[in-house]
C-alpha cells in the first residue's frame, strides 16, 4: 500500500513538473528535476530518511527557483501537492526542505534535516560531470553569457545577492560554483558520486585551455 502511495504520487508529480517546464531550457528542465530524483533516491537507500519526503522534496525543488519564476512562498510547489492530494503537514515538511537546497553563494545553508541534505546533495551532484558541463553551457547561452575570456577572472566569495546579480563567463562558473560543490558534499554516498564528477570537469579544463591556446 505504502510503495503503491508512493508510485502513484510520484507519476502525478511527474506529469505536473513536465507541464510547468515545458518551454525551459536554460539546464533547469524536467529532466534536471528527474536526474536530481533519481540521485536523491540512490543516496535516500544509503541513509535512514523519509524517502516519501526525499522524492516529493526532489522532483519539485526547482519549481519555484526564482532564477525561473516570479513566485512567492513556494506557491508552485504547493499547488502541485494539493493537486496531488498531498496532506498540508507533508506539503509543509518538503517545503522546508526545499527552501535550503540552492546554492547562493557565501550565504548557502547546510539543510537541518537529513532529507534536506540528501535532495542538496542530489541537486549538486547534476551541477557537475558531464551533464553539469552541458547544462552550465545550456544555461549560460540561455542568459547570454559568453562561453570565456580571458580578461575576466572568477568572483570568489559573493553573497548571494552578488551571486544572483554575477554575469560572468561560463567558465567562470566553474570557479564561482561548480569546482566548489564536491567538498559540500553531505552524505558519504554523495562525496564518492562528486570525486568522479569533479575529476571530470578539472580533465575538461584542462583541454579547453589546451584548445583556447591552440586556436
């Protein structure tokens, strides 16, 4: 009954992040919201967590991203559980979930609960790698970002309203944010998933300056 719950809810929640990010395509897309899932359920059988609370948490952690959209006090994530049936003391508990995960800068929490850690931790491990490369482009080239130039360096340490307001390059990004999300790793699950992500990204630097100098 329990699993049949869970099944159910998850297809509804599916069908309603697909409707909502339809026209996204900055990174932050259905698909993000389904990697970042399937990382949060990988990492959920590792520890001892509400794993009902993990899988709403994640599928719906970006649907009220205010890089996305103009909402306040999680109104999207809260219409979509009450659409679902979703009882109002759960609805608040993934709320408070969702509410720590982003990065922003200086001022990025550490989430209290464990669900919290486990979907921050599923939400930075699809920054990095090989689809955090991709979707760093992707959402750089949605924004007019310029891929690089060399006459512009990194800005380490911003708050997150500098964070927010920061137009850097997107190889910038990689310096700002993404190179920093392995050593913010929650769970021990997590850290091992990032080392391989992170070596990635540094061999990807690496030839992209290589090239840079070649061209």
């Amino acid at each position: 009954m329990v699993q049949d719950l869970y099944k159910h809810t998850k297809d509804l929640l599916k069908q309603k992040i697909e409707q909502l990010f339809v026209d996204e395509y900055s990174g932050h897309d259905y698909w993000h919201s389904i990697r970042v899932c399937n990382n949060a359920e990988k990492i959920a059988r590792t520890e001892k967590c509400d794993e009902y609370i993990v899988m709403l948490a994640a599928l719906l952690h970006d649907t009220d991203d205010v890089k996305l959209f103009k909402t306040t006090d999680y109104e999207n994530a809260r219409r979509i559980m009450a659409e679902c049936s979703i009882a109002e003391d759960v609805i608040n508990r993934v709320v408070d979930v969702i509410r720590t995960v982003s990065f922003k800068g200086t001022e990025t929490v550490v989430p209290e609960s464990i669900e919290g850690k486990i979907v921050q931790d599923a939400d930075r491990l699809d920054a990095i790698g090989a689809i955090g490369i991709a979707r760093a482009f992707a959402y750089g080239g949605n924004r007019g970002r310029a891929i690089y130039n060399p006459n512009f360096q990194p800005s380490i340490n911003m708050n997150e309203t500098e964070y927010r307001n920061n137009n850097s390059t997107t190889i910038n990004h990689f310096y700002e944010k993404l190179l920093l999300l392995k050593d913010k790793m929650n769970t021990n699950c997590a850290k091992a998933m990032a080392q391989k992500r992170d070596d990635y990204m540094r061999k990807f630097l690496n030839e992209f300056y290589e090239e840079w100098e070649e061209g």
